[in-house]
C-alpha cells in the first residue's frame, strides 16, 4: 500500500514543481516583458500592501484608510508610481483601501514591520494557510486519507493555477478559504462556538463569505436548540467586530460601501457567468442558479453535520460562490477544492450514461493547467523559452470554463442520485 501511495506524492510533487516552474520562468518573465513595451508601471504587486499600509495608517497615525491618499500611496507601492488614467495601457485598478475596516485587526501584528518583512513573512503564512485548507476540507468532507495523500492533496492546491497566483499576488483569498474551510471542519468536529468565530472573521471579504454563512445559519435554524451556539457565536464575534470598527473609526460603514461602489465602477468587475454569457443573460443564469441552489439546500438543512448530505451541501455551496462572486479572477477558484474533493471522493454515477462523457470532460479540465504547465516547461527546455513564453496562458484557457462546468456537474448529480436524506422525525429510517 506505501509504494502507490509514495508514487502518487512523486507523481503530485512534480507535476506541482512543473506549475511553480512555468509561474517563475515562464509566465512571469513575459509579463515584465509585455508590461516593459507597454510601460505599464510595475512595483511590488502584492495584493497585501494596501490592505497593509491603509492598517498601518490607521493604527499608528490615524489616518483615514479609505482616503484618496491613502490610494494615492498605495498605488506608489503597488505599481511603482501614481497611475496616470491619461496613459491607455495604465490598470484601472487605484489598489484603495476596499476591505471592511476590522480587516485592519487581523493586520495589527504587522504594522511595526517593513512591507519587505512582512511580504516575507506572509509568503510563509499563505503557504501554510493554502496546505492546511486541503486538510481541514478533507475533514469538513469525513474523507479520511493517508498522510502521504493528505501531502499530496496540500501541495496540488499550491500548485494549482489559482492557488499559485493568490500566493505570488499575497490574496487575502487564502486566509478567507482557510477561515471557511476551518469553520466547516469545526462544524463537523461539533465546535460550533469556533466555527461561529471563523465564520465571523472570513467576513474580511463579505463576497466569498456570505453564501457559506448563510446557509450554515439555515442549517442552524433547521435544529436550533442542538446548534443554536453558531448562531449565537457568529452574532457575537461580528457584534465584537463591528463595534471595534466603529471605535476605531467612525462612520467606517458609510466610507466602505462608498469604497465598494467606487471599487466595481474603476474595476469593471464581473462574475464568471457575466463573462460566460454576457450582462444581459449572465445574471438572469446566476438567478436561477441561486434559487436552484437555495431550493436544493432548504431541503438539506435538517440532517446532521455527520450526515452525507451536508457535505454535498458544502460542496454545492461553494461551488455556487465562485459562481456568482462578482470577479473572474482564478485565485477565488481555490473556493472549489471542497466541491472537487467531493466530486472525486463520491465517484461517477453509473446512469445515466451520458454522466460519463460529463465527467470525463470535467477531469480533463481539471487536468489541464497541470498538464499544460508540464508541457510548457518541458518545451521551455527542449525547444526554447521565447517558444513557451508565446503560448503562455495555455494553463490558464479553462479559467472561465472550469466553475461553470462544476457547478453544473454538482447540481446535476443531486437530482440524477439525491443524497441519501434523514428520516424525518418519528418517521421509521
């Protein structure tokens, strides 16, 4: 048993080492190029340094962090200069402060640091918090593997298209997914009181949150004595939050939502059925993919956390939000690992047989960034690295294709085999 299992942690470890390869060598360095003819400016690009530096004016020196001057600083770090909206080829994105104030609390340890420490820092801490999702998403799911097999599950999701841009970019993403994924593993666990504490916290991006908030509280309300102490552990983490926020800076709300509506103005953001289907049809498809998902989960909010339905409520749930998030950025993709996980764990329903090809197409898609990325590197070898640098997004085609495609796949495979349901009470089982 140890030797296909050591193989398949061989095979996991260099297919992975192929991505972090064609990232650094390939992808990368076309990028400086590209940007170089176009004189887009380019500094730091860490996703971190505005949500850093507007925590460190608040805190140290009480500046407001929604403030244009604040945005104005943050764009000198992130690009390199102010940007010029003059300039066609400068990005739209200012880099403000567009975060729920408290996100600033979860930053407080940092702000005595230089922003090259703490990149340094934070590069170790994303790494971890991105293993450590794999492993709380396989207990969230009750799917027990080896040690071996756990290691290689952490290091596919690092090496995965997503997981690798959110590291190199230090997205909070990987925090929010790690706070969800150790919420629902909390839930299982039956430590509802820490669950409603991280459930609290992910709120730091309210978009990724909410859908699993939502439903754990649906859940909660279908057997409210035995798990009334999420509800009441969630309201008072966010109570505890909110006032803080407050306290630090009035009127805080106020300026994030204005931040919110400026942030979807210069950024043009869209979900991924927008871009799937356009701004007519993309949100009338999200529509009915929310009430399809509510009218599927209403049903499941009875059974136990132990019961094979909430983990394809899990599953079902976050699926949906990468769905309708209102952004197409790949790292959000790393939301899909517990619908993955579910999907390869629960196996290929034998009818009806047209679920095969669906399948069969859902893991070539899977497949492909690492295949792609190994093709890639094994042509910057052979051939040349300006021949692989020209082909460059081939692991990244499937980006808008891939949270279509299994959402269909999940929704799909509850109506074809419903999860086994719970009896209902004084009913025989």
């Amino acid at each position: 048993m140890m030797a296909p299992r050591l193989a398949r942690l061989t095979l996991a470890l260099v297919v992975s080492a192929s991505v972090w390869f064609y990232v650094d060598y390939i992808f990368v360095p076309s990028q400086v190029i590209d940007q170089a003819k176009e004189q887009t400016p380019r500094g730091n690009l860490s996703d971190l340094y505005p949500r850093w530096l507007g925590a460190r004016e608040l805190l140290l020196h009480g500046r407001n962090p929604y403030g244009d001057d604040i945005a104005r600083e943050s764009q000198i770090g992130y690009y390199g200069r102010v940007l010029d909206h003059s300039r066609p080829t400068d990005p739209e994105d200012r880099e403000a402060f567009a975060y729920p104030v408290y996100a600033v609390f979860l930053l407080a340890p940092f702000v005595h640091l230089s922003f090259h420490n703490v990149q340094w820092t934070f590069h170790w801490i994303l790494l971890a918090l991105t293993a450590s999702s794999a492993v709380l998403w396989l207990r969230a799911l009750r799917w027990r593997l080896s040690g071996l097999e756990s290691l290689a599950c952490s290091a596919l999701l690092i090496s995965s298209v997503p997981g690798l841009q959110a590291i190199k970019l230090q997205q909070l993403t990987l925090l929010v997914a790690a706070l969800l994924a150790g919420a629902a593993a909390a839930v299982v666990g039956r430590q509802l009181v820490l669950s409603g504490v991280l459930l609290a916290v992910s709120t730091i991006k309210p978009q990724l949150a909410w859908p699993l908030v939502l439903w754990l509280m649906v859940w909660t309300l279908g057997d409210w004595r035995r798990r009334r102490k999420l509800a009441i552990s969630f309201g008072s983490t966010m109570a505890v939050l909110l006032v803080g926020a407050e306290w630090i800076l009035p009127g805080w709300l106020r300026m994030f939502i204005e931040a919110i509506h400026q942030y979807h103005q210069y950024t043009h953001n869209l979900s991924v059925l927008d871009a799937d289907f356009g701004l007519i049809v993309g949100p009338i498809v999200a529509a009915v993919a929310l009430l399809a998902s509510a009218w599927q989960l209403w049903k499941l909010r009875r059974p136990d956390a132990d019961h094979p339905t909430f983990s394809y409520a899990l599953a079902l749930v976050m699926a949906l939000t990468v769905l309708i998030v209102p952004m197409i950025a790949p790292y959000n993709q790393v939301l899909l690992l517990p619908t993955v996980l579910y999907l390869l764990r629960r196996g290929c329903p034998a009818r009806p047989r047209a679920f095969r090809f669906a399948y069969a197409a859902w893991a070539l898609v899977l497949a492909m960034p690492w295949v792609a990325s190994l093709l890639l590197s094994a042509v910057y070898f052979v051939v040349s690295p300006a021949a692989a640098m020209s082909v460059r997004k081939l692991p990244f085609l499937t980006t808008l294709s891939f949270p279509l495609l299994i959402f269909a796949l999940i929704f799909a495979i509850s109506i074809v085999e419903p999860p086994p349901r719970l009896a209902e009470p004084g009913s025989a089982l």
